[in-house]
C-alpha cells in the first residue's frame, strides 16, 4: 500500500483512520521493510523505489525473524491462528489478501482504484467471530 499512496497521492496515516472510522497504529514489519528495500534497488518505477521512504514513518515490529520471510509468511506469524493482538492488514498485494482473509477477525484493507477500503467481514469469518461470541463468558 505503501507504493499505492505514492502512486495515487494520499496520506496513509491520516486516509487509514477514516476508513476504519477509529485511530489507528500503522506498523511495518523488519521482513517488510527488507522485502521493499530489495524492490526498490531494482526498478525505475519511482512508487516503488519511493516505498521504503513511506514505510519508514511506520512504526518498526520486530517480528525476530533472523533470516526475512516473504511478506506474507512474516504477517501471517506475527497474527497469529486467532490475532490476539487484533491486527489488521493494510495492502494491495493479492498473497497478502488472501492470507489476511484466511485469518478470522483481521480486518483488511485494500486499495480500490485510488482510494483505500475496509473490505467487509467474508461469511465464514462472521461465523467463527459468532461461533467465538457465544462461547465467551462476557
Ligand atoms: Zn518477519
């Protein structure tokens, strides 16, 4: 996404807030950070040279991986099975989607055209967050 508000000329920190209509904490991970370093070496595009720059204002997770995983690996085991930590994914990159969508309760967002959506709760992760509601003691 970070090559996206480069592209189409919007701020992150300030559009990410709107769309999910509450604050939010933008992160990158160490493994990210490598992947859009290593991409940005090898192109003229200036979006993706320019990437590591955006992604640089975002506050570091360490994600202790010693050697850097592809992204989507990297963001699916920071996540986790059950998100305790209650990430979301900001991307527009279609492994990364689809990884965020096979995890119940992330909240993902995804670039539409020029403008960042929050993509609607898929069925099944509406009934595993149901499934989760009816067995809490709250
Ligand atoms: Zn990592």
């Amino acid at each position: 996404m970070c090559r996206a508000s480069l592209r189409c000329k919007f701020d992150l920190r300030e559009r990410l807030p709107v769309v999910l209509g509450a604050p939010a904490r933008l992160l990158v991970t160490a493994c990210t950070m490598t992947a859009l370093r290593e991409a940005s070496r090898c192109t003229e595009d200036a979006s993706v040279s320019g990437a590591p720059f955006v992604a640089r204002r975002f506050e570091l997770r360490r994600c202790r991986h010693d050697e850097p995983l592809p992204v989507q690996e990297c963001i699916a085991a920071l996540i986790g099975e059950d998100n305790p930590h209650h990430y979301g994914v900001v991307t527009d990159a279609e492994e990364l989607k689809n990884t965020a969508r096979r995890i119940a309760g992330v909240p993902l967002v995804f670039l539409e055209r020029t403008f960042p959506l929050l993509e609607a709760p898929r069925d099944y992760q509406t009934k595993v967050w149901r499934g989760s509601r009816a067995g809490s003691k709250i």
